[in-house]
C-alpha cells in the first residue's frame, strides 16, 4: 500500500494564538491583532476546556465538504463579527494545537 505524505494544516488555515484568561478567551494572531470576533465558536470552545493561565498556539481550520479549505478560513480570519457567525454556522472552525 503506497505512503501518503499528510498535508500541512499550516498552509491550509489562519493561525492564531489563544489567550484563556479568568474570564474569557482571546484570540490574537502571531503579530498581535486581536481576532477574536473572527472566530468566536473557538473563543466558546476554548473557554469550556481551557484552563486559565493557558496560552495554546495553533492554526484555527475550516472543513468543507471534508477537506480542509484555505479559502473559507481566510474568509473567516477576514470578516466581521456579523459576517463571521454566518460563516460559522455553516462551516464551524476547528483548532489544531502544536504547543
């Protein structure tokens, strides 16, 4: 049976760092700006499992018709509030954790 080389989730999502604090959690990317908005079905999940005081980095992804798509991550990274929960309700993200 042939290897298949696994593709990288780095090149297929909008990464972000996941701030937990005692109250909430935030979302900034590696450069600093805060896209929380952006990704709120995260910022819940986070908040439910995360303790406070943790710091996860990852890459926030989005499923499509079950392969992972650039295209609708970078959509949500980009968008508004509003526009981002519409996005969400269709194609809900996903975080994967390196450290």
């Amino acid at each position: 049976m042939p290897h298949e080389t696994p593709r990288s989730l780095e090149n297929d999502g909008h990464r972000l760092v996941m701030h937990r604090t005692a109250d909430t959690t935030r979302c900034h990317t590696r450069s600093g700006r805060t896209v929380t908005s952006a990704w709120m079905d995260l910022d819940v999940a986070g908040q439910a499992v995360l303790r406070p005081g943790t710091v996860p980095d990852g890459e926030a992804v989005v499923w499509v018709n079950g392969q992972l798509s650039f295209s609708a991550a970078q959509a949500r990274g980009n968008s508004t509030a509003r526009r981002s929960a519409a996005l969400a309700a269709e194609y809900p993200a996903n975080y994967v954790v390196w450290d």
